[in-house]
C-alpha cells in the first residue's frame, strides 16, 4: 500500500508579512499534491485537519477543494479527511458534496472506516474531526486497537503531545494502539514524533517561521513502513545575513545584495552586518524605504533589517551610564489607539513586539555609548 499524508494545508490563508502583489498562489499546493499522489500511482491520501484557515470557508475554496479531490478518482486514488481546529466541521456551511472517492470523518468522537483499496488491500482508518475551536480532553483513548481483520490500520490525530487545548496526547498512548501508521497533523514544523508517528508539517508555509514545507510519502507491507519527506512547494521564505565589510560603496552594496538573490520563488527577509563603511547612507535608504523599493523591483522581499555594528560610524554619540532598555506595555497601548482588530492583533504579535525591540535596541546601539560595554540589555 502507497500513500501520502499531508495536514494544515489552510487553503484560504494568504501569505503573511508580504505587501508586493504576486503572482503566486498559496492554495496552489493541493494541486501539487494531487499530480504527487497521481504520478506515484498512490492508493490512498490523508488530509489531516485545518485543510481550510476557519471554520466557514467560501464555496470558491470549498469547490476547489472537492473538485482537486474528485481528480484522484479518475486514477482509482481514495482519500480520507479529517478537520481540525481551525476548520473545525459544521454541516451547515458547506454547499459540496465530497466526491465518492473521500472518506469524511465528521464526528467529534473517534470513528472507523475499513477502505477497499485498488489493489485488493484493505485498510482501516480511524478518526476525528473537530466541532469546536478547542477540545480540551485526550482523544487516544477513544481510538480502538488494531483492526487484526485487514491489512493495516492508519490512526488520523489533529492535535498536540503539549498543552491543553487541542486533544493533548500521549505518545505511549498512541503507540499502544499497535497501529502501522499515525498520521498527524496540527503542528506546522515538520517533526517524526517515532518511526511511524509523523508531523509532515504544513506543505505550504505563509510565514518565515514555516521552513519544513513537506508531504509524506509513505509505503505499507505486511512487514514494513518507509517514508519519505517531499517539499512541493511553490514558494520559500529565506533569511540571508549578508556581510558588507567589502563594500566600500553604495554601489558595491546593491550589487552584492543582488547578486545573493538568486531564487525567484523566494520571499526574502535580508539582515545586513558589518556594514560601517556605508553605515549613514545605508540607514538612510532604509529609513525612507528606498532601497526596499528597488529591490522589489525584481524580487519579493519581505523585510529588510540592520545588525548594530561592533565599531561605531556615527560621530555624535553621547556616553551614558549603566543602562536597561525598560520593557514597553503593550497592553497601554492598546488603550491609546483604536479598537480596530488588525490594530489588535498586530500589537499582540509576537513577532512584532520583538521586532519593535530589536529596532530600539538597534538605535540605542547606534547613537549611544554604554558604560556597561556598551550593551544595551
């Protein structure tokens, strides 16, 4: 038996951090793994929850869902899906019909289905879907023992071994069940939890943060498993320190920057160092946004970012005594500006808050001297 696992597709989320239009298409990755699964003649794929963003997806994407799925029919292909917390699964919001080839799972409790594959094999496969945000009790204990009466058992699981929130599991737990296979889903960063419990990770990611971008390619016999991790995805986000000690000009520094862009299908966040010939123009351009803007020209670029130089260039700079960048209240902030959500969820970014510090760390960096070797904490 041949197939292939795959999870948090979230078909409906655009990518995140990117302000350039392109050209580009995050829900573009299913049909990617419909032509993987058809051209590996696989006899079965499992979609392991959050294949949409939320829990009320548009008929545009709910069609092009089913329609990529119904494709694998015509090859004898099935699939089995489940969903997760973010799509979790409400009948109500759904105008398709899955096609015939698509086992759905639409219970919160823990069901079974034994699949007939075109090979004469057959499988049993047990799941759950989501029909809330969160589900806060372990659900291992519902799965069932292996099925002895066909020639495998796949358990589907969206959730997490840490926390509260999302089915916490155990893997001794999943292990005791004496499956051939967990597949799992939930957690965007690939990860082999053991031999047979796999995290694929998302197979398209939308941040910087999501680098494992894998499908599992898996084979079943009566007395073993392989898998193989496979990266079909369109687009990459990269981050590239670069080093400009050698450049001792401006254009010296745009030709190096460029000539390290060399993936159209990137979406690149740059950091540069050792930049003190250049150090005031360099801020400058960065500053007003001029030398993002010719880069974007040509490449997608995300964000652009200074390291504090190890020697100053700036010449007016005050010495200070021992000092500690104080920590900033977001939460006050929050008060001070409108109750918009995007406001909102912006300031409770993580990513963002740090960002926010690095910068003024950055700054302090540049136009102060510390007594305290000249750190800023």
């Amino acid at each position: 038996m041949k197939f292939i696992h795959t999870a948090d597709l979230h078909l409906d989320r655009e990518f995140e951090g990117v302000v350039q239009k392109t050209p580009y298409r995050p829900y573009k990755i299913l049909e990617m793994i419909i032509d993987f699964a058809i051209s590996e003649a696989v006899d079965l794929v499992l979609f392991v929850g959050d294949n949409f963003h939320c829990a009320h997806p548009s008929i545009k994407i709910q069609s092009y869902f089913a329609d990529q799925l119904a494709r694998l029919a015509e090859h004898e292909i099935q699939a089995a899906v489940i969903f997760g917390n973010h799509d979790y699964y409400r009948e109500s919001v759904y105008w398709i019909e899955f096609p015939e080839n698509v086992t759905v799972f639409k219970q919160e409790s823990v069901e079974s289905a034994t699949l007939c594959l075109k090979n004469g094999e057959k499988v049993t496969i047990s799941g759950f879907s989501y029909k809330h945000a969160h589900i806060y009790e372990d659900k291992i204990s519902e799965y069932p023992s292996r099925n002895l009466e066909g020639n495998y058992h796949i358990g589907l699981f969206h959730g997490e071994f840490s926390g509260n929130n999302f089915a916490p599991a155990n893997l001794s737990d999943m292990l005791a069940k004496d499956y051939d296979y967990w597949a799992l889903g939930h957690i965007h960063l690939a990860n082999q939890m053991a031999r047979n419990v796999i995290y694929p990770g998302t197979p398209q990611g939308r941040t910087k943060k999501e680098q494992t971008n894998f499908v599992v390619l898996g084979t079943l016999t009566a007395s073993a498993l392989e898998t193989d991790f496979h990266d079909l995805a369109e687009i990459h986000f990269e981050t590239l320190t670069l080093d400009l000690s050698l450049c001792d000009t401006l254009a010296q520094a745009l030709t190096f920057i460029k000539s390290n862009l060399t993936e159209t299908t990137a979406f690149y966040s740059l950091i540069f160092e050792n930049y003190e010939k250049i150090a005031e123009n360099l801020q400058e351009a960065i500053g007003n946004d001029g030398l993002i803007e010719e880069l974007r020209q040509h490449y997608v670029i995300v964000k652009l970012r200074l390291q504090p130089l190890l020697v100053e260039t700036v010449q007016a700079r005050i010495v200070v005594p021992d000092f500690t960048l104080p920590a900033i209240d977001f939460a006050q902030i929050f008060t001070n500006l409108p109750p918009k959500k995007e406001i909102q969820k912006l300031l409770g970014d993580s990513d963002f808050q740090a960002e926010v510090m690095e910068n003024l760390q950055l700054f302090a960096s540049q136009q102060f001297d510390f007594e305290n070797e000249d750190k800023v904490t």
